[in-house]
C-alpha cells in the first residue's frame, strides 16, 4: 500500500479536527502492529473498505478525548450515547475523506462504532496494521490502517 | 375455432347435448300435444255423432208429426237435412280423413281413423248407414206429401230398426277414440318423464364430470404452481422476471434473497435492487441493455457480447461494517408470450467461487514466478547464513519498529530517531551485501536515500515518518516470503549441504565449507567495486565454539571491518606495485578465545594504514571544531572522531562506504557486550582492529536477542 | 432462399473486410459493396439498396454510431450487424439503441460470423 493512500485516511482525521474550535492537532510517527493485537482506547470507530484494496480503517480514542473534543464543537451533553455519536462522526469524515479521493472505485461502509478494540472480524489475523497516533490537545488518540491489495 | 376451445371442448358438447335433448323433448311434446289436441277434437265430433243418431230418428218423427202443417213440416226437415249432412260428413271424415264442421260450424280437418276397434265400428256404421242413409235421402228429396209419407216410413222403419246399432257404434267409436287419446297422453308422460330424466341425468353427468374434471384441473395448477415454487426454492441461480418498465415480478427464487443479502426483490425496480452495489455506470448500461431485449428487432442473442453484467464485482454491507465481495454473472433472456415480448428472465448466479479460483491461480502463478525470482536471489547463499541474516533482519525491523513507536515533538529527538532508524537500515544493508542478497541490499538502498532526504528537512514532523513506516512494511512484507521460500529450501536435504552443486562455480576454490565464506566473497565483490585486488585469510572462525548471539556480532563486526579495510586501507593495484607490495592486499581475521575466556577478533590488512590527515580535513570541513583545535589533535583524537556518527573520509558515496555509518554502529554494538576496541596503524604498512569482549559478555545478553520481534 | 440477400461491408479495415466477405455464406448472402467510412457506406447504401449491412464502428469520416442513425432514417427496415471490437460495452448498446439489430464482438471466427448473419435475416420475408 502507498504512503499516499495511508496520507488519505490520515488526513480526513485531521479535517475532522480541524472543523473543531480547536484545531491544532499533531501527527505522530506511524508504526506497524500485528492484528493479533490490535490496539485501541475507550471507543473505536471503523469503516470498511472494498475495491482495489480491502480492509478496515479506524479511528480510536480514550474516553477523555471524546469528552472535550465534544464540548469543543459546542455539545453539552456528554453521554456515551454522544461519545458514541462522535466516533462514528470522525470514522464518517474519514469515509468521506478517502470516497472523495479515491473516488467510485473504492466502496466505504458506514462506520461502526464500537467499544475497545475491533473484533477479528476487521483485522485479518495474519496481516500488520498501520497505527497512527494522532495527538490533540493532552490526548492521543490513533487512526489504525489495515489494508490488503 | 374449436381449436380454440382446448380443455373446454367436452363441457361445451355436454351443454350442446343438453339443449339438444331439451329441444327434442320440446319439439316432441309440441308434436304430441297437437296430437292430443286433435284427437280431443275426434272424441267431441265422435260423441256429437251419437247425438246426431238421435237428433236424425227425433226430425223424422217430427216430420211425421207435422203432417199437414207446412211450417212445422218445413222446420223438421231443415233439421233433417242438417243433422243428416253432418253426420254423413263427418262419417266420411272419420272414415277417410277430411273436413266436417265443429259445433261452431268452423270447419274442422279430421284424420282418417286408423285404430281397430275404431275402424270396425266405422265400417260397421257404413254398411248400416248405406240403407239408412238412402231412406233418408229420399225422404228429403220427396216431393208431394204422398211420397213423403211414404218414403218417411220406411226410413222411420229402418231408424227405428238400427237406430240402436248405430248409436252403440257411434259410441264405441267415441269411447276408442277416447282411449287413443288417453295413450297418447301417456306416451306424452312418458316422453316427458324421460326427457326430464334424461336432462338430469345429463346435469349430472355435468356436475360430477366436468366439477371432477376442474377440480382435477385446478389441482394440476396447484401442483404446477407448487412445482414451480419447489424449483424456484431450490435453485441455485437467482431468478426473476423483469417486465417492460424493469419491474421485478412477484415470483422469484428463494437463492436471489440470499445473494442479496437477505433483500426482499418483489415489486422493486430493477435499479433498486442492484443500484447500490454496482457502479452507476454500470447500472445504466444495464438498464439500457435490458431494454434491447425488448424491442422485437434486435437478435436477442445477438447481443449477449455487450451484456455489462456477465461478471460483475459487487460488495454488499454487512452488520459489521465491512464488506462482502461477490461476483455475480447476470443472463438476460427474452420471454415471449403469443409472440410478443412480455418479459425478461434474469438469472443471476454467484461466480464468487470461480472468480476467486482464477484469481488464486493467476496470484499463485505470479507468486511462482515471483518466488523464482527470489529464489535465484538467495540460492547462493549457505542456508544457515540465511537463516542468521533473515532473523536478524526482523530484529532489525522490530528496532526499527521501535524507534518509530516512540513518540516526541522535539526536532532534536526527531532527528535521532532519524539518525538511529539510518543505523538499522544501514547495518542491515552491510550485511545484506556481504551475502550478496541483492534485492535486499537495494531495497535498504532506497530506505536509506529517503531518510537521508528527511534528514535534509529542516522541520520534522511525524508524519514524515509514514515513508518511513512503509518501507519497513514492505520490508517485512519481502522478508516474510523469503523466509517462507527459506524455510521451504531448507526442508530439501541437499540444500543443508553448504557445498552443494546449487553454489555458483564462480566460488573461490580453496574455500572448505564454512559459515564464514560470504565474507571472502565481501571481500571479493567489494574489491572488485573499488577496482582493487584484496584476499581474505579467515582463520579461528569456524573453530572458536561461540553462541548464535556472538556468532551474529562478530558476523557484523568483521563485515564492517573488512569492507573498511578494502574501502580505506587497501590501496589500488598499481600503487602497491609501485611501493614494492604485492598487487593483491591481503587481509587476516583472526577469531580467537583466549586463555582468559575472552573472545577476541582482530582484522588486519596490509594496506595504507589510517590516513590521519584526511581525517584531520574531514574534520575541518564539518566545521564542528576550530581550525586551530583541529590543527593540535593527537592521532589518537582523530580516531576517536572515525566512531562518531556521520563522520565518512570515503570519496564517494556507494553501497560500500561514505554513508558514514559504519564505525559508530560498532562502536554502539561492541559498547552493548562491554568489549573493547584497539586500533593500531602504521601509515603505508598496516592497520589492524582488535575487539575484545569479555567471557561472560554473551551468555547475559542472550535474553536480548528475543527482543525486536515487531510489535 | 433461392435469390442470396445484398450485402454491405463496413468497416475501415482491408483485412477484417476481406474476412467479412469470405465468412458471410455465398449462397445466401452476396456481398455487393463495401466501405470504409461512415459517409462512403450512406452513398453505397443508398446506390445499392443492401438486404443486410455489417458495420464497424470506429472509422474515420462519421462513426458506426452516426451512420447507423443515418442508414436507419433512409430506411428504418435497415438489418444492421455491429462487428466491432468490445471496448465499451456502452457504445455497442448505444449502437443498437440507434437501430442496429445485432452484436458480433471482434475478434470472430468464419462459423460465429455466418451463424450471426443468419440471425440477423432468420425473420427475414
């Protein structure tokens, strides 16, 4: 896989920050994991992707993250029904990002969210994931890439 | 026409008959009420014959009694005459069929009596009327009251003589005709009893026929409409049908729901059904195909060639998120109905399997000659030494992995990782060339140039270090399927013989069997590079009983110092000769145990020793240190500067050397077992490194090396 | 079929011409003309009133698409076969979508053809 189709997923998570009030977000040095043990905070969002490459992408963060990035676009209701609600936001600007890019050869699901890590269901056992941190504010959150051609 | 009455054919003759047999009874019952109404017509006039017996022997009296009175005379025989023409003529009637009058003095038709009882009494009645009647005649035709008194004498005889006879004959006559009627309203009876019976019977012929029949018809369609359903269960292939407006039909297959994840098809339109899994391009061309199929013009299999569905690639959401990819292969064919076009049937089939069966065949095929390739990239090297290299391969990339695990926004902490990450990547190369693994070599090759370029950037952020992050991907990736290649090799017994026939004859002859031999061949390849003439004399190496940890260190070690001494010390062929030395430069390694227990390697070569003075000018050019400070170090200053990191006297930069890693990564590695460095050199004659470590300095480490595994 | 049924070759290629001709069934169909754009097939179909035309559709001088609109407006009983290469699946439904009848995909062989243009005039009175 490309580093420009990796930069893609990477930037549609720094577009979603950056239609925040807040919008210095920091990108950290990417990294290889093994699926067996895929890492994740609090909650996690995940898109699925078919076409000339297949695989999953999410977006990960801790519960605190969500909290503030919340309050940050003005909602102040912070129930986990909203943190929820958030996740799958981000995963969806992350969609919207790469469908944009990519354009009609990629097909993008509508994001999942889920707590903790994704089920192997996403994550082919045998295959490495790309981690992403992405920091925002004190908080690090991830964007994790697992693709396959 | 009644072709056209097909399965009706016999309901239609059942009703035919049925109102035929209704008809005749009818037209039989017309027939014989006529009949009746006739012969009630004979029985009247035959009893007003009797009457008239009577009223004949009544006038003859009465014309005796009105003797002399011409009025009365008048009258009776008026009554005569009557009563006398009417019964002669309807005698005759009765006799030979013809008219009389009724009561009325209509004329009348009677049909000549045929029954026997009735023919006797008739023909009895004529013999006696002839007399009877003659007397009678005369009595009319009288003239003068003479002859009529006479005449009415003899025929008051005869009267009064038959009179009874006649009247018993008229009256058995009346009472046959009589029962020729009632017969002949029995046999109406009967007739109409049997009609009736006839027509009921028919009715139920009807009934239970016909009703068994439909009912039996019906049930052929139920159970055509079950076998359709049961096929329509249980094949494989989506089916339906598409009308003219691309609606789906209301029968379908229970397979389409399946392979449309679960989506109920009736009534949708075509486009509903698949719009969201193919393109939008590819939906219109469909649409615009599947409309072809309608116009009655255009050779329906002619057209199969443009069919945009024939394999198709759709991928269906799941629960989950993700996708599932099928291959679906849609048919197009016509159904006619009368010759027209009414619909067309779509069958889908999942291809899925096939698909993906051609793909396997077509990967494993490039994977086959992909691995063929590999295969000559690693055939030359000795098992063992590839089995050593790949795993320190992923060690390497499990540091690598590591140190861009670690986060920090610092520029300084950035470019360290930098630095270090170029470390990994350029030992690994060293190696990676002393084995002539070549693609490897390249690989790290490029690796390298973009964390030069990176270092050239004069802000680092981390994204930068994505670059970074995939070609360690796509180096583990290519190590991963040597190492499956490798591991294959390995398993044929011949390979595990290093000296096997597989090795390039170009091979140094003198070389026994040896872990070690790859560094003879550095030494050649990197000789030949620098267009010098170099020979290496290992010796201890394959004696000195050491651990796989050590075995890997002194693996590194002696490949640096080798490559240095060919790439700095070793000078070219006709230099030597011109300084009285052999054209070919000759370089000992020499690995020992010594009586201590320490492990010793030392590397000498018999070239121009270290060259103090170009590293004095390297120094200056940096630009680090003063001019002056530089002018005042020692020998001993300015080889401490060859084991900082970046610092490179090499003229070029190539696979060999200049990428000025090299010195300080020893340094680093022979720092981590507590060994200890020696150099010593004499210009134009020799320079040797010696590293010693400590006995115990392996077995401790040896946790370490389990580390680096990426993740 | 006792009289062969006229037939126009078009198609800018000599060789898939040629093939065309050797291909189509001498004794029910008589290859009468042919040409190489779509301007010189109207004057040919025009001239020579054919039964049956087969027609590529890339040419130079007016498409197989354009030409087939054209052929069709003189007379829309017209029995045109599209023999062209399949390289979007759109232009060929296009191609009948103007009135053609049928699709033979190049690269064919003689039998493909023959059974093609027997097809295409099977109906034919």
């Amino acid at each position: 896989m490309s580093e420009e189709t990796l930069q893609v997923f990477i930037d549609g998570v720094i577009n979603y920050f950056h239609h925040t009030s807040e919008k210095e977000v920091k990108v950290g040095s990417p990294y290889l994991i093994e699926n067996n043990s895929p890492a994740a905070f609090d909650y996690t969002g995940i898109i699925g992707i078919s076409g000339p490459y297949r695989g999953s992408v999410y977006f990960t963060a801790p519960k605190a993250l969500l909290t503030h990035l919340l309050l940050a676009i003005g909602e102040k209701d912070t129930s986990m029904e909203y943190i929820m609600d958030l996740v799958g936001e981000v995963a969806n600007t992350i969609a919207g990002n790469a469908r944009s890019k990519f354009g009609q050869d990629f097909l993008i699901s509508v994001p999942v969210v889920v707590e903790g890590a994704p089920s192997n269901i996403h994550l082919p056992k045998d295959l490495r994931s790309y981690v992403i941190p992405v920091y925002w504010r004190a908080y690090s959150s991830a964007v994790v890439i697992c693709l396959e051609a | 026409m009644w072709s056209a009455l097909g399965k009706y054919k016999a309901i239609v003759v059942s009703i035919a008959l049925f109102l035929i047999l209704d008809a005749s009874v009818l037209s039989l019952n017309f027939f014989i009420s006529f009949k009746i109404a006739d012969d009630a017509v004979g029985v009247n006039l035959a009893g007003r014959q009797r009457m008239l017996t009577q009223r004949t022997v009544k006038s003859l009296y009465d014309l005796r009694l009105a003797e002399g009175d011409t009025v009365k005379q008048e009258t009776a025989l008026n009554e005569l005459k009557t009563t006398y023409n009417l019964f002669n003529t309807t005698l005759t009637a009765f006799d030979k069929g013809g008219e009389t009058k009724n009561a009325n003095g209509e004329t009348v038709v009677l049909k000549r009596v045929n029954s026997d009882a009735g023919r006797v009494a008739i023909d009895e009645a004529k013999i006696i009327w002839q007399p009877y009647s003659d007397a009678i005649a005369k009595v009319i035709a009288a003239s003068g009251t003479a002859a009529m008194a006479q005449s009415l004498n003899s025929a008051i005889v005869i009267a009064g003589d038959k009179n009874l006879l006649l009247l018993k004959l008229m009256n058995d006559l009346t009472v046959n005709l009589e029962q020729v009627a009632t017969h002949q309203a029995t046999v109406l009876r009967y007739i109409q009893t049997g009609g009736i019976t006839l027509a009921i019977i028919n009715f139920l012929i009807i009934l239970f026929h016909f009703i068994g029949e439909l009912r039996q018809n019906d049930k052929f369609l139920e159970d055509a409409r079950k076998e359709t359903t049961d096929i329509l269960d249980t094949v494989n292939e989506g089916l339906f049908l598409l009308d003219k407006d691309l609606v789906i039909g209301e029968q379908q297959s229970s397979q389409l729901a399946e392979i449309f994840g679960g989506k109920d098809a009736r009534g949708l339109k075509f486009s509903d059904l698949i719009g969201d899994l193919v393109k939008p391009k590819d939906l219109e061309t469909a649409q615009r195909f599947v409309n072809l199929l309608f116009r009655p013009d255009v050779k329906g299999n002619l057209i199969s060639d443009l069919n945009p569905l024939n394999q198709v690639e759709i991928n269906i959401p799941d629960e989950d998120g993700g996708y599932i990819t099928r291959h679906l292969s849609f048919e197009f064919s016509r159904v006619s109905k009368d010759g027209e076009l009414k619909n067309v049937l779509v069958t889908v089939n999942d291809i899925t399997e096939q698909v993906m069966l051609a793909r396997e065949l077509e990967e494993t095929k490039e994977k086959g000659e992909q691995q063929l390739e590999m295969l000559t990239s690693i055939l030359h090297a000795n098992p063992g030494v590839l089995k050593r290299f790949i795993q320190n391969a992923f060690d390497a990339y499990g540091r690598i992995n590591k140190i861009l695990k670690e986060q920090s926004k610092s520029p300084a902490v950035m470019q360290r990782k930098l630095n270090d990450i170029f470390i990994e990547v350029h030992n690994f190369k060293g190696e990676a060339s002393a084995l002539e693994l070549d693609n490897f070599a390249e690989y790290a090759h490029v690796f390298e140039d973009d964390i030069q370029a990176l270092k050239q950037q004069s802000k680092l952020a981390g994204n930068d270090f994505l670059k970074l992050a995939v070609h360690l991907e796509s180096l583990i990736r290519y190590t991963e399927s040597i190492k499956e290649l490798a591991d294959k090799l390995a398993s044929f017994a011949f390979n595990q013989d290093p000296s096997s026939s597989v090795r390039s004859p170009t091979n140094h002859e003198n070389v026994t069997s040896s872990d070690w031999k790859h560094l003879t061949k550095l030494c050649e390849n990197v000789s030949q590079r620098d267009k010098k003439q170099a020979q290496l004399v290992l010796t201890g190496f394959d004696e000195a009983k050491i651990n796989d940890d050590a075995q890997k260190l002194v693996n590194e070690l002696s490949i640096q110092f080798i490559r240095n001494a060919v790439v700095h010390s070793i000078e070219h062929p006709e230099f030597r000769k011109a300084r009285g030395k052999h054209e070919t430069g000759r370089i000992d390694a020499r690995l020992s145990r010594l009586p201590t227990g320490e492990l010793e390697l030392s590397v000498h070569d018999d070239g121009c020793g270290i060259n103090y003075e170009k590293i004095r000018s390297k120094a200056l050019m940096i630009g680090k240190w003063d001019k002056a400070e530089v002018e005042k170090f020692t020998h001993q200053q300015l080889l401490s500067l060859i084991f900082l990191p970046g610092f490179s006297t090499a003229d070029n930069q190539n696979e060999d050397a200049g990428r000025g890693v090299g010195m300080d990564i020893i340094k680093k590695r022979i720092d981590q077992y507590q060994g200890k460095i020696k150099v010593s050199s004499s210009s134009g004659k020799h320079c040797q490194f010696t590293v010693t470590f400590p006995a115990d300095a392996f077995a401790q480490n040896e946790i370490d090396t389990q580390q680096g595994k990426v993740a | 079929m006792t009289v062969p049924l006229k037939m126009l070759i078009v198609d800018d290629s000599n060789i898939i011409r040629r093939k065309i001709e050797r291909g189509s069934d001498g004794e029910m169909f008589k290859v009468v003309g042919s040409a190489d754009s779509g301007v010189a097939a109207i004057e040919k179909f025009k001239a020579l009133k054919p039964d049956v035309v087969t027609m590529d559709l890339t040419m130079p001088k007016m498409d197989g698409i354009e030409c087939i609109s054209n052929l069709i407006s003189i007379d829309p009983k017209a029995r045109i076969l599209v023999v062209s290469a399949l390289s979007d699946k759109a232009t060929g439904i296009e191609a009948l979508e103007k009135g053609a009848r049928g699709f033979l995909c190049k690269p064919f062989d003689e039998k493909k053809l023959s059974d093609a243009l027997k097809e295409l005039v099977q109906d034919y009175v």
